[in-house]
C-alpha cells in the first residue's frame, strides 16, 4: 500500500469519527511520525498531503528539515527533550511536545530567538513509566510561564497506555479534552487556545 492510500484511509477514519461526534474534520491535523523512516519517504507523505512531521530525535528532526523545509511543512519535536539538547532542536523545531518541567521551560526561554509552540505534558493515565505533569500540577505550572516570552503554551499532550483496551485508551484521551476545557479560565489571561494532542503508541496500518 503506498502512502498516499494509507493516508487516504487515516483520513476516511477522522471523517467519520469527527461526523459521528459532531465535529469538522478540518479542525483535525495530523503529525506524521517519521521517525522509523527514510527522507523519501517522508517525502511521500508530504506529496500525499501531509502537512506536519514528527521526530523524537534532535538528529532525525534535522535531518527531515533539511530534505523538506522548502515544502512548507511544519516540524514538531515530539520526544521527551533533554535540557541540553534544546539547543539542538530549536532553531529547527516549530512545536516542541513534552514541556513538563520548569528547567526545561527555562532553557527554551533562554535559547529561543523567537516564541515556541509549546504543548504542556500531561500524564492522565498516572503511570509512572510516563513522563508529564499530573493534572493537580499543570495549572501552577502553565500560570508559572505567563514571564516567559519565548514560550506560547497551545495546548495539552498525553501518552496513552500501551494497551488493547479501546475503553480505556479513549477514557484517557476523554479526560485529556475534558481537562483542557476547564483549563481555560483557569490559566488567566493568556491569549492561547488549549488544543488536546494525543500521544498513542499504536500505528494506523
């Protein structure tokens, strides 16, 4: 199966997943993660529609922007980021996904020349193989960066469990976007728009 079709048939699922509840597709976007593939491939995506690329590695991110960053594409870092690589993965990195500490916070403020999309890490599930904040900890913590100017908080990011549970896995991301609505009067008068993306260690094929 190419990519093109693969990505059709992702794309038939969000149809009807977003006309089942009530929801426009368009307002779905979707990272793909091209961390167990080559550039041409990544390529392929991008010709198929593709429009954001994810990488967990500061080496696999620079590598796929450099092949792709005339395709007007946006790159997201999507690993957990170690304060000493930010600076490896900012000046290639549009949204950085695993903002969870406020040392980490600091070095993105400190190297940044411009603000960084950022989605705070949210652990729901409360595994404690899972890095993130709890959800009694993520207020403090997003009210704690209002000072910081090169960091523009967009939304909430979990890890689901690695299970087969499907009532399970959807409780966990039911609680993600239950959580991110009543954030929004919570986190006071920042302009930002408390978007949900969901970590899921499944693949579609």
């Amino acid at each position: 199966m190419s990519v093109a079709e693969n990505l059709h048939i992702i794309q038939e699922k969000i149809n009807a997943s977003c006309l089942k509840a009530g929801r426009k597709a368009s307002e779905v976007e979707v990272i793909a993660v091209t961390k167990y593939v080559n550039t041409q491939k990544a390529k392929e995506a991008v010709s198929a529609g593709i429009r954001h690329i994810g990488e967990n590695r500061p080496e696999g991110l620079i590598e796929k922007y450099e092949a792709l960053k005339e395709d007007g594409v946006s790159f997201h870092f999507i690993g957990t980021l170690q304060s000493r690589k930010v600076k490896m993965v900012l000046p290639y990195a549009d949204y950085i996904h695993s903002l969870d500490r406020l040392s980490l916070a600091k070095e993105i403020e400190k190297r940044a020349e411009q603000p960084v999309k950022c989605f705070v890490q949210v652990n729901v599930s409360g595994e404690a193989t899972k890095h993130g904040l709890s959800m009694v900890e993520t207020v403090p913590f997003i009210e704690s960066l209002q000072t910081f100017s090169k960091i523009q908080v967009v939304g909430l990011m979990t890890m689901a469990p690695q299970t087969n549970d499907e009532s399970l896995l959807r409780s966990v991301f039911e609680n993600l976007k239950n959580y991110s609505v009543t954030l929004r009067p919570k986190v006071g008068p920042m302009p930002r728009v408390m978007n949900c993306q969901w970590g899921c260690p499944g693949i579609i094929p």
